[in-house]
C-alpha cells in the first residue's frame, strides 16, 4: 500500500479513535515520554544552551528514531502500517481531553461554581485560576482551546502527513519539550531555549493552519481574517499569535490583556479589540465546537495534501 493511503486511512482511524476514546488511560504514550525526559534533563541539565540543545536532539531525535524503526518494521504488511499510523495518530493527538476539560468548566461556571472552575482550570492551562473571576476563566479556556488546537490536534496532523509516524512522534516530543523545559523560568531560562525554538519551528505550519480554518469554519470569515492581519503580530507569540486572532475573530470575540502565570504579571494585546465583545460563559461551547470543527477540516487537508503531493511525484 501507498505511504499516503496508509497515511490517509491511519489518521482518519487515530482521529476518530481520539473522538470516541479520548486519550488512553493508562500508559499514555506521552507520559512515559515525559518521564523519560525528565530523566534525560537530571543527567544532562547546565545552565547552558548548549547542554539544552543536547537535551532536545537526544529526547527528540530518539523518538523520530523510534517512529522511523517502528514503521520500516511494519512496512511489508499494509494492515500493520495501518494500524501503527492510527494507534500513534491516537496517541499524540489530543483533541477529545481539550474539549472535554473546557467544557467541564464551561458546565461549572454556568452552574455558578467559581471555585470548582477554578480547580479545573490547572488541567487546561498554567494561568493563576485565584486571580480570576468567571469571565476572566472563560477568556482563559477560550484562549487555550485556540491555542492547544493548533499543538494537540492541526500540528500532528500536519508532520504526520510530511512525515508519517516519525513526523507525529517528533512533532509531539518538540511540543511535549517545551512545556517541560521551554518556558523561561531561572532554572530553563538557558537549558530550554532550544526545545522552545525548535517548538516555534515545528509549530509554524499548523499554526497557519489552524488560523486558515478558523476563519473558514468560524461565524465570521472575514472577521477572523481581519482579526488575524491586524493583531497576530502583536502577540509575543509567533505562533500562538495567528491562532488566538483568528479564533477571536470567527468567535466575534475579544482575547488577550492582562493575564498571571506563576504569580508574574503580562500585558498582552488585545486581539480583535475593535470589533469583539468580552468573553462570557456560552464561548466556551462555540470556541469547543469551532476546535471539533477545525481538527476535522485538518485531516482532510493533510491527507488531500498527502495524496496530492505523492500524485504530483510519481
């Protein structure tokens, strides 16, 4: 069988594995690779660039290894090809727990539970929950089920599809490096510059992506666009910046302003400030059902990418 047909048919069974199983509940795949990080980062770790960088090539580069010797594994047999590109495409995307824990804090928050919203808001992201009111949470869960479309689910997908499993493991060791080690705190500020540029790297073409079907799955087409042309840059975030526009923009929505990670303070733009309103409760839900709508219209572009290119080749 064709490396894109495998490609085509093992994302499409992975993505629907994710939509009716959600992650898996023991032995995540990423969790053990978290833990084998980790212990990679105790042995090397200096508060050097260099020793960062050496971090990310063994961590990385072993799972692209791993990717690529399980794959020419299976190569003869197109059925376990298949399955291999389906139980990896499962493994890294993470699209169901994303739109799952927003809307457990959608329900509390309508339910008028602040507090357990605030609890709920850790698995999500790392904003400060207790310095938060309601509308401040669901700005919050807006903003990371932008963001985290584009890392869990449109950024797999994409390297998947020019790199078969090697690209989905990669991808997702690059994304899993930089939460671990690439934010700037004393102790990563050296040792994690170069997994948290390698991740604006490798996030770069989902990221396009993902801000492209935003606006063609959104409310607002030319809001999103509008959104993304004028604030996007403005972001501190290369690539998170394009993401949030545009899911502003779609949504009729404003994101960005002030927000607390760790007890630190940031300003950040506005985005879509001209023609959006404040966040409210109901967001969450549309921001959840764009996110679904996005991931799908994702693996229809890659494969159509895939087949199209290997047309294009022969």
């Amino acid at each position: 069988m064709r490396a894109d047909r495998v490609f085509a048919y093992g994302a499409a069974a992975g993505l629907l594995g994710d939509l009716l199983l959600g992650d898996p509940r023991r032995g995540h795949p990423v969790a053990a690779f978290g833990r084998a990080a980790g212990a990679v980062e105790r042995v090397l770790w200096r508060d050097h660039r260099g020793w960062g960088a050496l971090h990310t090539v063994v961590c990385a580069g072993g799972a692209v290894a791993l990717g690529a010797a399980a794959a020419r594994a299976v190569r003869p047999c197109p059925a376990a090809s298949v399955a291999l590109t389906g139980a990896a495409t499962w493994a890294v995307v993470g699209g169901s727990s994303l739109v799952g824990e927003a809307r457990a804090v959608g329900r509390a928050l309508e339910a008028g539970d602040v507090e357990a919203a605030r609890a709920r808001l850790p698995h999500l992201c790392g904003r400060d929950p207790q310095a938060l009111d309601a509308d401040g949470i669901a700005r919050a869960v807006v903003e990371s089920v932008a963001e985290n479309t584009s890392d869990a689910v449109v950024g797999a997908l994409v390297w998947g599809a020019v790199g078969g499993v090697p690209g989905l493991l990669g991808f997702r060791a690059v994304n899993t490096l930089d939460a671990m080690v690439g934010h700037k705190s004393p102790r990563h500020r050296r040792f994690g510059w170069a997994s948290a540029r390698l991740d604006d790297l490798a996030g770069w073409p989902g990221a396009r992506l993902t801000a492209v079907l935003a606006a063609v799955a959104g409310d607002d087409p030319r809001g999103a666009v509008r959104a993304w042309r004028a604030d996007a840059g403005r972001h501190p975030s290369p690539n998170a910046g394009p993401v949030e526009a545009s899911f502003a923009g779609a949504l009729g929505v404003r994101l960005g302003g002030t927000l607390s990670y760790g007890g630190r303070v940031e300003h950040r733009p506005v985005l879509n400030g001209a023609a959006g309103r404040p966040v409210v409760t109901g967001d969450i839900e549309r921001a959840a059902r764009l996110s679904r709508r996005v991931g799908l219209l994702a693996l229809g572009v890659t494969v159509a990418g895939r087949l199209l290119t290997r047309g294009r080749t022969r």
